[in-house]
C-alpha cells in the first residue's frame, strides 16, 4: 500500500522527516509512535497528499500521492484540525462525506452518532473537545476508506470513549478490513490493536517491527552493582539507576535471549511495549533526573 525510500521533508531549514525508508503492507494497522516533532504528523500527511516530499521517493497505491485523484478518493485522514464547515451542521456534514467517499455507510455513522449522544442538529463549533475528535473518527469509521489514516485521533477524549473507539476501530477493521495508520501517544492503550510498530526516532524510520519483537528488544536487570555492571559491558546501556546503596536497575538492548540459569545472581524483568519505546527514544541517557542531579 505504502513504499518509502529515503523519504525527506524540509520545512525551509527544518528537516521533519530524513531519509525514511519503510514499506507498509495492504490490510494491516500500523502505530506511527514517536515522541513529540519527531516527524509523525509530517510522515501522514505526506502519504495523504496533503504535503509534497523534498526528496525520495514515495508510493501510495503505486502513485505520487500528492495531487493524486485516486489516493485522494481512496484516503482518509483524521486529526483533530479537519476544519469543517461550520455553517453545516453534523447530520449534513456527514451527508456530504457519504457523496464523497464511495464505500461511506450511513447506517454505521448514524448509530455511532447515538451511542456516542452526538446530537445531528449541533455545529462542529459547539461541541467540546472531545465531542469533536469522536465526531471526526465517526468520519474515519463510516468512510471505510482503504487507506485510513488517524493522526492522534483520541485527543480530548476521556478514557471510556477512547477504550469505546479503539473497540469501534477493531471491530470495524474485522468487518471491513483496510489499511490502518494510527498515530498515537498512548501506546498501551493501543499495543493490542496493533499488527506493527512504526517508531519514528530523529525523523527517520528507527525501528518497524512488531509489538512483540519491540517488547523483546529491550530487557530490565536488577542485581548488586557488581554483577549488573559485569553484565551490561556486553551490552548497549539506555538507563542505570541504584535502586539502593550498592544495588542497580538498569535497561539494555537485547537482540537474542537471555538466559536466567547462567546468570543466577540477576533479575531479569520485561518490560511493556511502552517502556521498551520510552527506553529505546531516550533523549539522554538518565532521563529527566539528569537534570536535578546536583541542581
Ligand atoms: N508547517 C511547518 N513549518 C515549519 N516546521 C514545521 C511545520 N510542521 C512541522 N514542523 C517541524 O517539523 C518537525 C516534525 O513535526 P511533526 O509535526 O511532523 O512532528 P510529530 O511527530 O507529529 O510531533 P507531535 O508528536 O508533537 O505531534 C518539528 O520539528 C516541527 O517543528
């Protein structure tokens, strides 16, 4: 569905996106993670056709999206800047969305607007935050578009919407399978969702893989000083804290398995896909208590 080699986008001396190379299957729902301005929002919109590439190349349905009819009529994109009419109000406006987007199901906008008590009659202007990203991912759900892009789609909304929406997105995605990016700041909530995992690290494309084998690139390891410290020489350190006087915790990169029997004076801990991703996109080493040290 999506092919990107060395895919680069310069806002005047702003490099958002460097040398990103990726290939994102058809049917298949993707996170594009990353921490904030690491180039997320510009990786969507530049497959939406909505922002042109400075460099590299890009294929969307096996065409330059930008200013392409076909990815156009085949693309959704959500976010929570969809600047909607606001003279219409929610009833028309999804009445114009259905002449737009060819698969649109009426009937699914409609009972989603009454589970989630959006009134038909209200304007885009008068609906709260969160209101207003349920109304937009109604939008998402309904167009059944094959490509259908959310850009940190939950925003505003409060935890039982957004449990009700990922459960939407999942069913929907059963019944009528498309390809899916999700961008996402929360990826606990949506780890489960997920076939794979884009993490967009220093504007390129830094680790896409699957949930599990995200989850198994990192390890924690507990133990006195000594014995940690002996272990972590032979491998890649992302955090080291004393959790008392002369005991450790640290985190390291694991590519292969470790084995508890040959180290039986550690503790060895997994940690979730969204440790793994906080650890692996650290800014410095340390973290925020860096900061404090000796301040
Ligand atoms: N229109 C623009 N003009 C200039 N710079 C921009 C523009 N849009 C984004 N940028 C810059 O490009 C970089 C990537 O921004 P982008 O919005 O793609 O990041 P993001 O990963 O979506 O961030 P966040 O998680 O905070 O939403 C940032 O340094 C940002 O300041």
């Amino acid at each position: 569905m999506i092919k990107c080699e060395n895919l680069s986008k310069k806002y005047r001396s702003t490099h958002a996106l460097s040398n990103l190379s990726c290939v994102i299957k058809e049917n298949t729902i993707t996170g594009v993670i990353g921490r904030n301005g690491a180039g997320k929002t510009t990786f969507l919109k530049l497959i939406a056709g909505y922002l042109k590439k400075t460099t590299g190349e890009l294929r969307v349905m096996d065409e330059n999206p930008f200013n392409s009819l076909k990815v156009s009529a085949n693309t959704i994109f959500i976010d929570d800047q969809m600047n909607l009419p606001t003279s219409l109000d929610l009833e028309e406006l999804l009445d114009s969305f259905s002449m737009f987007y060819r698969n649109w199901n009426d009937s699914l906008a409609k009972e989603l607007m009454a589970y989630f008590q959006l009134p038909q009659k209200a304007y885009v202007q008068n609906l709260s935050k969160g209101m207003l990203s349920t109304f937009h991912a109604i939008i998402g759900f309904a167009a059944r578009c094959p490509l259908t892009i959310y850009d940190e789609p939950t925003t505003g909304m409060d935890a039982a919407v957004r449990k009700d929406f990922y459960r939407a997105l999942l069913k929907d995605y059963l019944a009528f399978p498309r390809t899916i990016l999700l961008s996402s700041h929360h990826l606990d909530e949506i780890e489960n969702l997920l076939e794979d995992v884009l993490i967009i690290h220093q504007q390129h494309a830094f680790l896409h893989t699957s949930v599990s084998e995200l989850k198994e690139s990192v390890i924690g390891v507990k133990g006195e000083k000594g014995a940690v410290d002996r272990f972590i020489l032979m491998h890649e350190k992302l955090s080291y804290t004393e959790t008392m006087p002369g005991f450790v915790m640290a985190v390291v990169k694991m590519s292969g398995n470790v084995f508890q029997s040959k180290h039986p004076d550690l503790t060895f801990t997994n940690l979730s896909a969204n440790e793994a991703f906080v650890y692996v996109t650290a800014p410095t080493e340390g973290g925020i208590d860096r900061v404090f040290t000796g301040s």
